[in-house]
C-alpha cells in the first residue's frame, strides 16, 4: 500500500469516529523542545536530591511538584515573555498552598470544603481571563490541595517559600541556559527572533497561497505568528521601553511586518495568484532576522494593484526599518483592571466559575469523608482526587470527555508503571532518577493529555514514596477514576443563565473587536493617504492596533468554539452555529483590510467592496441573533 493511500484510510477512519472520541486520541506533533528537556532535567530531580542530602525532604518534594507544574507551562517563547508564563502561576500558586495549609491545620472538614469551594470560584473566574490566568488558576487550586491534604512537619510560609523556590529555579534555568543552535548574535532574544522570522515567513506563504483552497489557513497561520511574535515582544520589562539596540531592533522588524501582513492579506482577499517573487522578499527580510544580519537588495512585485503597490511601499518601509532599527510600537491593546474584571465576571468566567467551584469542592469533600472513615488505611495524602478534578474541569486542555478518557487511561497506564519501577529501584536514589527523567519528559508529554498525566503521575508518586508515604498505585487509580465521576456529573448539571457562556462571550467579543476595526477604517480621521503627516501615521498605527485586536479576539473564539465541538452532543449543542459566526467575522475583518488597504491608495471604496461588506453585515446580523448574539452592525457611511 502506497504512502498516499494508508494516509487516505487513517483521514477517513478519523472522520468516522465522534468528534470526542477523535479528539482524545489527537496528538500535538513537532520537533522535540530539547533545551525543555534539558531544563526538566536539572529541575525537579535535582532540587529533591538536595534536599534527600541535608535533611528537608518534605521541602524538597513540594519544590519539586512547584518545578513539576512550572515545566507544563514551559512552552516555546522568548525569555521575557516566559517570566510571565511561568512566574505569575507560582506567586498564585505559593498563596494557594499558604491559604491550603493553614485551612487544613486550623478547620474541620465541613468548613475546609467550603474555603475549597470559594477558591474554585474565584479561580475558575479568574482562569477565563487568558493562558496566564487559566495556569495561574490551576496552580491556585492544586497547591491549596496539596497543602491541605498533605500533612508535613513545616509551617504553611517555609512551604510556600519552597514552592516559589522550585518554580524559580526552573525560571532561572530559562533565563540563564541558551538555546541550543540559537547563538546568533544575542541569545536573550533568541525566542523573539524566531517569531519574528515566524511572521514574515508566514507572510510569505501567504502570498504563494493566493487564489489556493488553502488560503483562508495560511492566513490563519499568519495570525498565529503574529500572537506569538507580538506575545513574544511584549513580556514584562522593567523599564517602559526596550533598552538595548538589539531588542529595539526585534521591535522595529515586528513592526515593519504589520504593514506586509495587512497587503498579504487584502492580496488573498482579492483572490488573484500573485507572481513567485512576490514572496521572495518576506523570506529574504526573515532569514535577515534569523541570522541577524542586513536584508540586502529585495525583489519588488509589481505595482499593477492597490494590494500590490502596498506590498511594494511595505517591503521599502521594511528594509528602512531593518537599517535603522530604532524600535517600534507592538500595537497592542492594553487591558485595564476593569476588563479583567468584567471577563473574569462575565458569563463566560460565572460559568466556568460555577462548574470549577462545583468540582473542586465535591471532590474535597468526598476525598475527606473517605479520608476520615479510613478508607484510605495508613494513606494519609487525600489531596490525590480534588488536585485531579482541577485539571479535569481546565477547559483549556480539551473538550470534557475527552479530558476525561486521557486522565484516566494515563493514571492506569503511570500508576501501573510506577509499581514496576517502585518493586526494583532502589530508595531513594532510584526514586529521585525517576524524578529527574520524568521532568525532562514533561515537555515532550504536553504534546497529549494521556502522555502528560502519566509522567506526572509517575513523578508524583515518586515524590511522595521519597517523602515516606508507601507505594499506592491502587488508591490512586479510584481516586482518579472518581474525580472523573464528580467532573462528568458537574460538567452536565444545568448551571444558571445561557449554556456555552464561555464561547458566547469570546464571540461577543471578537464581533466588537471586528466591527471597530471596521467601524475606524470606514469613519477613519484622515482618508488614508500616506502623506508622511503625524496625522496619517498615527490613524495607521491605530487601524493596525484594531486589526491586531480583531484577529487576535477571533483566534481565540475559534479555539473555544472548536473545543466546544469536541463534546459530548448534549453539550456541543448549546454552541451549534457558533462556527458560522466566526467565519462571518473572520470574512469581515478580511474585507475591512482590504477595503483599508484600498483607501489608502485610491481614497474611496469599489462597488465589490461596498457590496461585499452590505452582504456580510446582513448575514452577520441574521446568525448573531440566531446564537443569542444581537450585535446591530455598524452602518456603511454612503460618503466612502
């Protein structure tokens, strides 16, 4: 059987199966991240080491778990950007077991479950917010966990200090350690180069996409990179600006890409195939930030369009900015306390609210209504089953059963494994190597749920055999097995308000993000002509920070509805059309850079514009309505 053919028949047997069930056997693939490896290695199984050496092995097993959770948020990025990713989650996470210990020390089970259960509100509110947010949220709640449920002879602020210890040693490793193959020029801002190299490569790819089926995806892939370089540029600083010239030349190469993005885009819009070397000159200006060095001279494409002229004049303005590189604006949109609040309070964070709420707090109680009628004999950790339901109820790491399938296949599958390595390594030099190959695993296993929580559950449970706990493969099995039980059951309860709260309020705000991305380029300050005014470059710098907003709030929309598919029917129903929306809205930003890209040459829209634009608005207000979306469009000014 020939290549093409086997991959026709696993393409069709996917096809076949329900989309929940296709989904949890879906793998992430890619190279392998080994500088993660690396630093999953000289992490958790190290910092247990030390502490096995001079008498703290309690401090040293919860340092361990701190590392542990940091190196599932360890993922590819630049170096600042990372100091969010991982810090921010352990700073919650420190206070989580500051509050779980002192709460599992000082209250009975009955209160304790009702502490539990406010955590998981807020935190579930809180996790709807962003990545950062959701890790943060997760950490809140495991680290309360293990805090209560965990007895050890230190007090809640040494353990919450060996918590912050362990995430901050798997920090400076990211900070301090390069690259490997990533040497050029200043390794700090390896990550940054390669997406910025990201953008202009996809820009490229666009461009050879033009007039293909594939068009609408590698537009997508454009917006991608664009997240991540901008994600990437716009990590936390001391200062408000960059300070060195290379980081001031990463922000000017970023900023030279938005231009070349937005003609790439009202290129494929337009829907002609452009000639070969229209994409010549993105990837020249890409391998020039890759190797650090200057573009050179850059074929032109032709200037027969408005979409290819503004090609032209972006690549021009591109190799000015690689010249200088005197830094410039990421375009991002701020988010005040007030939008967090209303994010985390919204529809969209009161439900996750409720149901995280719900899970944590029914499996707290049933954890230490077995824990307290013995069940567990000499186990004392009952932490095993509500740190497991956080995960369960995360819906950033997949549709529900399918969480719920890989949670429990890899329990079995880890647990099993730990009680044949358990039976002949020795103790505890045996147990602390498995430590140090499970954490340079963790980075290769986030590539699917099942893989990840059984190489967390290999570490965990050697974690707690080095801390004296015995070997308890078995408890953890039903302990696993019952989280999944409490998280199926709350994840079906009818909650107050409308189901899908969370992709409804992603859509909501992607339609407003896009319609004043479309509402600024058709009522804009100035007609758009580039004549090197403040005026002008200022109304551009503000479209581009809208178009950037609209495609940024539609990525995300579209990842929440996908999950939201992924379900069991009985809940993927409550989302059904949310898809068509987003589609609508991704064809109307479209058309609005392309109606902006042909205002800046011309001043004034064609008939297809204006017509294309009266279409979708139309359709758009008919399908948000049908969702329990009335969002009125903005009216097409007839003066343009």
């Amino acid at each position: 059987m020939s290549p093409r053919s086997s991959a026709s028949l696993r393409s069709r047997a996917s096809t076949a199966l329900p989309p929940w069930l296709a989904h949890a056997l879906r793998a992430q693939r890619g190279p392998v991240p080994w500088s993660a490896v690396t630093r999953g290695a000289l992490a958790a199984g190290p910092l247990l080491l030390v502490a096995v050496h001079v008498g703290r092995t309690s401090l040293g097993v919860v340092a361990a778990i701190a590392a542990m959770l940091a190196g599932i948020n360890d993922r590819p990025g630049s170096r600042r950007a990372s100091v969010r990713r991982l810090g921010a989650p352990a700073l919650v996470g420190a206070g989580g077991l500051l509050v779980g210990t002192y709460a599992g020390g000082h209250l009975g089970a009955v209160a304790l479950t009702l502490v539990l259960t406010g955590l998981g509100l807020v935190a579930g509110g809180m996790s709807a917010v962003g990545p950062v947010a959701s890790g943060a949220g997760t950490q809140l709640l495991v680290a309360a966990a293990i805090g209560a449920g965990m007895p050890v002879p230190e007090p809640g602020r040494l353990l919450a200090l060996a918590f912050l210890a362990g995430a901050g040693w798997l920090l400076a490793l990211r900070l301090v350690l390069p690259t490997p193959g990533a040497m050029t020029g200043d390794f700090r801002f390896d990550g940054e180069r390669d997406a910025v190299a990201g953008v202009y490569d996809a820009v490229a790819e666009l461009l050879d996409a033009v007039g293909a089926e594939h068009a609408t995806d590698r537009r997508a892939a454009l917006t991608a990179a664009l997240d991540h370089a901008q994600d990437a540029l716009a990590g936390p600083r001391l200062r408000r600006y960059a300070s060195s010239a290379a980081e001031r030349r990463l922000h000017a190469q970023y900023a030279a890409a938005l231009p070349l993005a937005e003609a790439a885009t009202a290129l494929a819009w337009n829907g002609e195939p452009v000639a070969e070397r229209a994409s010549a000159g993105p990837r020249r200006l890409a391998a020039a930030v890759r190797e650090n060095t200057h573009t050179g001279p850059l074929p032109a494409p032709s200037r027969s369009a408005p979409a290819l002229r503004a090609l032209d004049d972006a690549l021009l303005h591109a190799a000015d900015a690689f010249d200088q590189g005197d830094g410039g604006d990421l375009h991002t949109r701020r988010r005040g306390a007030r939008d967090l609040l209303r994010t985390a309070f919204g529809p969209g964070g009161r439900e996750y609210g409720l149901r995280v709420g719900l899970s944590f707090g029914a499996s707290a109680a049933v954890a230490q209504a077995l824990h307290h009628s013995h069940w567990y004999g000499q186990h004392t950790h009952w932490y095993w089953l509500p740190a497991t339901a956080v995960f369960l109820v995360k819906p950033d790491l997949g549709p529900l059963v399918s969480r719920v399938l890989c949670r429990a296949a890899g329990t079995v599958f880890g647990a099993l494994l730990f009680a044949g390595f358990a039976a002949v390594l020795p103790r505890p030099e045996g147990l602390v190597a498995l430590v140090a190959l499970c954490g340079a695993l963790i980075p290769v296993s986030t590539r699917h749920f099942a893989a990840q929580t059984a190489v967390a559950t290999v570490l965990v449970l050697s974690l707690v055999m080095v801390g004296g706990e015995p070997q308890a493969s078995v408890s953890r099995i039903t302990e696993t097995l019952l989280a999944c039980a409490i998280v199926l059951i709350v994840g079906h309860l009818p909650m107050p308000g409308e189901r899908g709260g969370q992709v409804r309020a992603r859509l909501a705000t992607a339609a407003d993000a896009a319609h004043a991305y479309l509402t600024h380029v058709l009522d804009g300050s100035d007609d758009g002509s580039d004549d090197g005014s403040d005026g002008g470059f200022d109304d551009r710098a503000a479209r581009w920070t809208l178009r950037r907003e609209a495609y940024r709030t539609l990525a995300e929309a579209r990842t929440a509805i996908a999950l939201a598919a992924h379900e069991l029917p009985a809940l993927a129903r409550h989302t059904e059309g949310a898809d068509e929306v987003a589609a609508l809205l991704e064809r109307l930003v479209d058309t609005t850079t392309a109606c902006a890209v042909h205002l800046d040459d011309t001043g004034r829209l064609t008939p297809r514009h204006r017509e294309r634009l009266a279409e979708l608005l139309a359709e758009l207000a008919a399908r948000t309505q049908r969702v329990g979306l009335p969002l009125p469009p903005p009216v097409l000014p007839m003066a343009v």
